[in-house]
C-alpha cells in the first residue's frame, strides 16, 4: 500500500532552499559576484519556489510547513557553510577518511 506522508517541516523545501543557498554560498566565496551566479541564484530561486508550491498544490503541505522547511533550509546550509572546510580538512588529515565516511554515513542513515 501507498502511503503519503504530511508533516512539518517540508523537507522538500528544506532540501532544495538547502541545496540551493549552499551553491549559492560556495560559488559566492570561490568565484565572486558575477553575472553567472545572479543568472543560475534566480533559476535556483525559482525552483524552490516551484518545489514549495508544488507541495502547497498538491495538498501535502500548509504554509507552515513551507515556511519551517525554508528555515530549516537556510538553518542547515549556513551550518554546512561554516563547517565544510573543517570537515574536509580533518578527512584529509585521516589515513583511513574513506572508511570514516562509509561509517559516518551508515550511522546516519541508522539514525534516520
């Protein structure tokens, strides 16, 4: 049987307002202001834009949940943001980084 899910918060808008903003963010530090990032900021705007009515359209989501997904969002890429370089700095530091991740991401998942 098919089961649908309704829930707070959206991680369909989590995850995409997450993904978007962390590119955003990553590109912004790398590469500067430029007029291919406002260009591919607004497409990536855009589609959570479509991916948060599409939830609202559907029926699967109130504004609310959109609303707390985009916090959670924004919340978890500037949390990324800030810790992506300590991370990346300790997995080359470790001689056995591709078995920590493997661990790490299996723990994880266990949690979820």
């Amino acid at each position: 049987a098919h089961t649908q899910e309704w829930g707070l918060p959206s991680t369909h808008t989590a995850n995409t307002v997450c993904l978007v903003l962390y590119v955003m963010i990553w590109a912004l530090r790398f590469d500067g202001l430029s007029n291919t990032l406002i260009l591919w900021s607004i497409v990536g705007i855009a589609w959570c834009i479509l991916v948060s009515y599409g939830r609202l359209y559907l029926g699967m989501h109130s504004p609310v949940d959109i609303f707390a997904g985009f916090v959670l969002g924004v919340g978890l890429a500037l949390l990324w943001s800030i810790c992506d370089g300590l991370v990346d700095w300790l997995l080359i530091q470790m001689s056995n980084a591709a078995l920590t991740q493997l661990g790490a991401a299996t723990a994880i998942l266990a949690i979820y």
